[in-house]
C-alpha cells in the first residue's frame, strides 16, 4: 500500500516523466517504489525507539539514491530534497496512525 503512495510521490514531483505512457518507464519507477518501501521499512525497525532518527536514516539513504534517478531523467536535487521530504511525511503519517 505504502509503495503505491511512494509511486504518486514520483508522479507528483516527476510528472514530466508520467507524460509519456511507456511501460519500461512505469516498470522502473514502480520497482523504485517497492525499493523505496523496503528501505523505509528497514529505517523505521532499526530505529523503532526514536523517530527522528527514522527521518535522518530515511534522507540520508533516500536522497543520494532520488538523486542519481533525478539527475538520470534531467532532474536534480531540488526534486530529489522534495520527493524524500514528501516520503518522510508519509512515514510520519503512518507512524501517527499506527501509534
């Protein structure tokens, strides 16, 4: 479920890359959004006690690795910063509801 927010996350920064109706481009950047949930996944159980240091694991793992796919479509780190930081806020959201 989670995947499916991280995947609108890349729809909402990176619509230049959803205009055009290729499957190998939604393939790739679905299986982003499951590489994305896993990572998250990891980041909350390895630090389930704080959750500021969930966020800090989430960016300082996200970020180099949005980046490289930003910079790879002709973006840079202005959407990168803005899909982790939309990432971050799902977490926190889900974190929220689960307490």
């Amino acid at each position: 479920m989670r995947d499916q927010a991280y995947f609108g996350v890349f729809k909402k920064v990176l619509p230049e890359v959803f205009a055009v109706t290729d499957e190998q481009i939604m393939d790739k950047w679905t299986k982003l959004a499951f590489a994305v949930d896993e990572l998250v996944s990891a980041a909350v159980s390895e630090n389930s006690i704080n959750p500021d240091n969930i966020e800090a694991d989430i960016r300082k793992k996200l970020l180099p690795k949005l980046f490289q796919e930003c910079k790879a479509i002709g973006g840079g780190m202005d959407q990168a910063k803005k899909a982790v930081e939309l990432i971050v806020q799902i977490t926190r959201t889900g974190l929220a509801k689960e307490s």
